[in-house]
C-alpha cells in the first residue's frame, strides 16, 4: 500500500483499494455498468472468479468469509444483477458474515430518471445489509473502501452494499490509497470475568453454547481448555458445530432444528447457560421456547461482539460485550472451583448425543440415508468441508456427521435454499487440499445448480450428494402435519442429474441404495472431476426419526 497520490480512474483506485485491504480473490457476474473495473483486474494480482447467476456467486462470497472471517468480495451489475444477489446479502446478515457486494449504478447525470436498470439500492438492502452506499465522488473511494471493510468485520460482522455510478468509475483523480483495515477486537473486562467465575462456582448445572461469529481457530482451542479445566459440558449453536470438536469428551451435542429432546432439556434446565458468540435466535431457541422472553430462567451469560444484541431479546445476568476471539482469551483468567459438582452430568450429556447420534434408523426404501452418513464420517478426513442449503436432507448432515476441525462447515443460518454447491465451488478454490462435499436436496440444488459450471471451468473437484425425493420435502413434511393428505405445490419431476454433471463435462453416477453409494462415491472421488451422486431415496424417508405417513398420522 502506497501513501503516494496518484492520478488514476475510479475503477483503478478500487481495485487497487482492494489490493490494499488484501483481498486475494472476488466473485462476479461481469455487467457493462463496472467495465472500468474489470478493466482494472486484468493486470490485478486478485484471483477473479467467473460465476453463472449473481445469486451463486454472492453465495459464494459469504462462503469466504465464514471460511477466512475477512469479507467475501463480489461485483455484479445492476438492477437485476443486484436483486439477483440479494439472497447472498440476507444470508451474510442472518449469519453475521463479512462480505461486500459492490453493484452497478447508472450515471449521476441520469440519476432519478428511472434510467437502465436504475435502483435505489439504499432502498433496496437498507434492511438487509450493515450499511448501504453510493459513491458519487471517485476522489472518496479509498475513504469509503476502508470504512466499508471495518463496518464488515467489526462488531456484529456483516453485508455492507456499495453502489458504483458507471462514470465515477471513468472518471480519473489524484487521490492516495488508504490503508490496510484490522477490526477492532473488544475485550471483556477484569470485573466481567471476575463475575463469570462467581457464578460458575456458584453454579450446579451449567451449560456452554457457541455460535455467531468473530472466532478464529485459536479461540476455539482456547474455549477446549476452558472446558477441560471445568469439565463443562459444550453445545453449539445452528450450524455452528465446528466450534467444538465433535470427539471432545465434553461436547454434548448441536441446539439446531429438532435438537436432541435431552440436550434441549438440559438447556432448559441449566442453572447457569454460558452463550458465547450466538444470538439463540428462533431456530438454536426452538422457536424461544428453550430460553424465556425477556426474563430467562437461567442465569444467561451473554457473550457478544455488540452491544446492542446483548439484552435484545433475552435479558441476560451478566452481559458481556467482547468478540469470541477476545473473549476466549481472556478464559485464562477464570479459575475452576476446588470441586467440580456437575462433571457427572458432563458424562451422561456426552452419552445422550452419542446415542442420539450413532445408530440410524431404518426407513423405507433402499437407499438408507444414515448409513451413507455413517459411512461417510467413518471414511472422510476431519479437515473434509462440509456443504449444504436448507432442506429436510441436511436433518442427516447435522445429526450424523461429526464436525472436528475449525472452519469446516458451510451451511446458512438463514436458512437458504442453493447454498450448498456455491458454498463448495468457494471453499475447494481457496482450500484446494481439503475435500469438499456438498449436500442438497432436489429442490435446492437446482435453485444454483449451474454453479457446477464454474467448479468445472475452474477444475474443482468437488462431490455434490445430491438427495432426491421428487420433492420439496420440507414443505410437504409441513403440509402433512398441518394440512394431512393435501398436498399442494410440493411435487417435482427431475432431470437426470447425473446427466447433467456429465453434460457440463463432470462426473455423474446415479446412486438407488448405500450399497451402490460407497463404490460411486470412490470413483467421484478418483476421477479428479466435479462430480454429482444423484442419490434416490423414498418420500415417506422424510426425517430420520418418522416417515411421512406417520407425521400425517400424527404417530
């Protein structure tokens, strides 16, 4: 980074503004309205990743920023191109993930004309993102660049929108480079953990959660020996169980959809709950019912980056603002009791998730989903990155997979349906070592299906397990119970999605029981090429606890 001024166009200055914060790679769809800009990245040092639809590609830069906690970057153009982006702002906000997305705007001069494509972005994302702004003055962008890079990652990370006029970008200035961002890390103070030892002496029945974001592996390593030296029992957050090695002796399990029913109670029944990181929002609370509104009947210990979501929902007994990497190392200082009363119930909440978790049950049809996830985690290196959307499939993913190294589960808090193949696209680019499987249901994986091109073009290796029911599963398990017999909207006629791995150039095989999954899933993974499992299960194999039959007969 240079303090030099220098006489350049717009659309230099930002390229060179992201050099400067150290980007190493950005997602786009091209678009006419930021051509300054790819001009810029020809010669850049920024690896420019080409993607099919502005929906895969933000997608695919929240992914890295779960995966690098430093924004994800992505440009697309406007109007269609930015509203085709959105679901990637909603799911950065949902899952407090940095990224920036920088769109197209039409010139100033054409400005409240309802030009080409004009939007008014501020409009637009102003409840989705973080901070949403349009740049009208190129000798400001390394200001607001950098500004935009510490609102992502700082506090409660998320989405911040940048709206670029097409001449600012054309336009040329003198203006020197800003320099490199390092968010702000807010540390927990003396009185703060002098408090949090007090109630854990105090205490009979504690409990520890994590969630959110803000974490690093040193953190977690850090919460491990915090753990050890109470011998407290450690939950994670929905779709955060990467937090805490799943082969810990102290981990008892994920507070996600359809919890383990006993770890749920232990929640309830904690004396004192310990919530570093998350916010316990409708989907870890089971719809709030785990933790009461505003008053919890725990002594909630509320660990977040920002104080405004400390006290937002829950009021918690000890409030702390600090981000979970701060506040990890600040652990240390918190000493254990001369004895220890709960470490039995540390035992038995281990034993719990084990049987919760061990042995599927058997359910209709040939191709037994648990057993492919057994066999899967029996076979995978700890360090595989693990990828899915939303959909009843990932109901096996969560109970049967065994998460146990930092940063190896991708999968959107918001619930969004296409994540999981963009996510994967992303993590194989910038892990290339490390396998990387993606799960989606039928449904979901055509919502960014096209994708699969850009893990071909790029020569990404990845395996997408692809769980076909012939329908959009969750919302049929949903009509069922609330609705019996009149189903409506949820039906699907499917392509040969094996075909279609082999159409773009891939691997494709068609998979019909576990038997045939273990031998198709070797070849996928000897043949160096993106490859998709079209996997066929039965649609009464709904849940991997009751059949459809038996949730429309409430059984």
């Amino acid at each position: 980074m240079s303090s030099e001024t220098k006489t350049r166009t717009g659309g230099q200055i930002l390229v060179d503004q992201l050099i400067a914060q150290g980007v190493e790679r950005l997602t786009c769809v091209p678009g006419e309205s930021y051509l300054a800009v790819l001009d810029a990245l020809h010669d850049a040092s920024i690896d420019v990743m080409v993607c099919r639809n502005e929906g895969g590609a933000a997608m695919m830069a929240e992914a890295y920023g779960k995966l690098t906690g430093r924004p994800g970057i992505c440009f697309v153009t406007r109007g269609p191109g930015a509203t085709n982006a959105s679901p990637g702002v909603h799911i950065a906000q949902q899952d407090s993930t940095p990224m920036i997305l920088f769109v197209g705007q039409v010139e100033r001069g054409m400005k409240e004309r309802e030009a080409f494509q004009e939007v008014d972005y501020k409009a637009v994302f102003g409840t989705m993102a973080k901070w949403v702004v349009e740049i009208d003055n190129p000798a400001r962008i390394p200001e607001l660049i950098a500004r935009a890079f510490r609102v992502a990652c700082q506090g409660r990370p998320g989405p911040v929108v940048i709206a670029l006029p097409e001449d600012v970008l054309t336009e040329t200035v003198a203006v020197a480079d800003a320099p490199k961002v390092e968010p702000v890390e807010t540390w927990p103070g003396l009185t703060d953990m002098m408090r949090l030892q007090k109630m854990l002496w105090s205490a009979k029945r504690p409990l520890v959660i994590l969630g959110g974001s803000r974490w690093s592996e040193r953190a977690c390593r850090e919460v491990i020996r915090f753990a050890e030296r109470f011998d407290l029992p450690v939950a994670t957050s929905f779709r955060r169980s990467h937090l805490f090695p799943a082969k810990h002796p102290n981990y008892v399990g994920d507070v996600g959809i359809g919890p383990n029913p006993k770890l749920a109670e232990r929640v309830k029944d904690a004396d004192v709950l310990i919530l570093i990181g998350g916010r316990m929002s409708e989907m870890p609370s089971s719809s709030y019912t785990l933790i009461d509104v505003p008053a919890p009947k725990q002594q909630l210990v509320h660990v977040h980056p920002d104080p405004e979501e400390i006290g937002r929902v829950y009021q918690p007994a000890l409030g702390i603002v600090a981000s979970a990497h701060a506040f990890a190392a600040a652990l240390e200082t918190v000493h254990p009791p001369v004895s220890i009363p709960w470490a039995e119930r540390t035992r038995a909440a281990r034993e719990d998730w084990k049987a919760w978790t061990e042995t599927p049950k058997t359910l209709p049809g040939a191709f037994q989903y648990g057993d492919v996830m057994r066999w899967l985690r029996d076979h995978l290196p700890e360090d595989t990155i693990v990828c899915n959307g939303a959909g009843n499939y990932a109901i096996w993913v969560h109970r049967y997979w065994r998460y146990n190294s930092f940063a190896t589960q991708l999968a959107p808090t918001s619930g969004s349906m296409g994540y999981g193949l963009p996510a994967a696209v992303m993590a194989k680019r910038q892990r290339p070592e490390s396998p990387v499987v993606a799960f989606a249901g039928d449904g979901c994986f055509l919502m960014n299906g096209q994708e699969f091109a850009t893990a071909v073009q790029y020569g990404l290796p990845i395996i997408a397990i692809v769980v076909d029911n012939g329908m959009f599963g969750t919302i049929r398990m949903h009509q069922e119970r609330t609705y019996p017999g009149r189903p409506s909207a949820t039906a699907l006629k499917n392509p040969d999605f094996a075909a279609y791995a082999r159409a773009f150039g891939g691997h494709g095989e068609t998979v019909r029981t576990a038997e045939e999954f273990v031998a198709a899933f070797e070849r996928a993974r000897s043949s160096g090429l993106p490859a998709i499992l079209h996997c066929l299960i039965d649609p009464q194999a709904i849940t991997p606890a009751k059949t459809l039959d038996e949730i429309s007969r409430g059984v």
